[in-house]
C-alpha cells in the first residue's frame, strides 16, 4: 500500500487545518466517539475510518521528492525513579500504547516540543531532557494521514507519579523494560529494537 502523498490532496493546498475523508478525500468528515476510540465518519461516502487525512499549515510537515507526505514529531522515552517507562494506552488511531509525543510547529524547537506535549498528555514536567534519536520512521502511520514521521526522541526522568491523562489517553502504567506489553505503536517498537537508544536506558 503507498503511502499517503500529494496527490491525496487538491491542487491547492488549504490555508487553514482541513480534515478529509481517508477514503473519498472529500471535506465532508466529522470526528465521531465509539467506546472511547475517536473515529471519523464521512457523510458524503458515508464511511467511518480509524484515520482522517488532515493538513494543517500550523503543523510541520512537507512532501519529499517523491511527494511522500512526511510530519514531523518529538517525544519522550519517560522514566521514573526504577528506571521503568510510562505508556498509555491512546483514544485515537493507532489505538495502542505509546510515549508522550506529538506533532512540532513550524520554528518551534523540536526539545520544546517533547517536553510540551509530555506536559499535555501526561501532566508531568520532566526533569530536563537529552535527545537520543534523530531520524526518519517510515511505516510510522498516524491518524492525521501521514506514514512516515521524522522523529526527534528524548530521554527525561521524573520523580512524580502524578500522572494525569488528557483526552488521548485512556490508561496508563509504569512498565520495567523486560515487561513492556506487545500492544505498542510502530515507532515505540522501533525505538526499543535500537541500540542505539537502549545503550541509555539500560
């Protein structure tokens, strides 16, 4: 399956954030809540789907040279005082456990941005921050549309345990790294297969 590109949308990109229907790319689609999962349903073909296909020129993103739509993201591996990680599990496509981590806007700094969305989704402000990935992830799908994310990762610990989920979240837990569940999104899964990034949280 290709992954979403400019094609997908109209010639003439919008000036504001639009939502289109993931299948028949029309604007016709309203967000809608099933068993606590955000979804999106499309009255003009009148389909439901996981995802919506968004553009957003408050968001940073772009289409590489072979139109491939790219977001870019920043997030927080986030651990507390036993070395253990904080997932929750999300409300919206992919509907698995994840980090602390969104989108960046364009000029903000992509440290800025891990720890505003940690700030967000889990109210908690991290103890500094040091990045330990930078890189792209294709296959990394998100709801908004885009396959490929270009990941800034970052690494913060806590002495908290007030963790307070916003409406992306539905549960969460402190996993040990020899218990961390299978039901975890795509970049999170290839975060931990790196050596790269486990060298500084083993």
């Amino acid at each position: 399956m290709p992954y979403t590109n400019r094609l997908d949308f109209p010639a003439q990109l919008p000036s504001t954030k639009t939502y289109y229907c993931f299948i028949c790319r029309s604007e016709t689609v309203a967000k809608i809540k099933k068993a606590d999962r955000n979804l999106y349903h499309c009255s003009n073909c009148g389909k439901t789907n996981e995802r919506t296909l968004i553009y957003d020129p408050k968001m940073m993103q772009l289409f590489n040279t072979k139109g491939e739509l790219i977001h870019y993201s920043a997030g927080t591996l986030l651990l507390n005082e036993k070395r253990e990680l904080l997932l929750f599990l999300r409300t919206k496509y992919p509907f698995l456990y994840t980090i602390p981590a969104g989108h960046i806007s364009p000029n903000e700094d992509s440290r800025v941005a891990a720890l505003r969305e940690t700030l967000e989704e889990v109210h908690i402000n991290p103890d500094g921050a040091r990045i330990i990935f930078e890189g792209e992830v294709r296959g990394d799908s998100c709801v908004g549309g885009a396959d490929i994310h270009y990941w800034y990762l970052y690494l913060a610990q806590t002495g908290s345990s007030d963790v307070q989920l916003d409406e992306e979240g539905s549960k969460f837990n402190w996993f040990s790294f020899d218990r961390i569940p299978k039901a975890i999104t795509y970049p999170v899964k290839f975060f931990l297969e790196q050596d790269s990034i486990l060298k500084y949280i083993s």
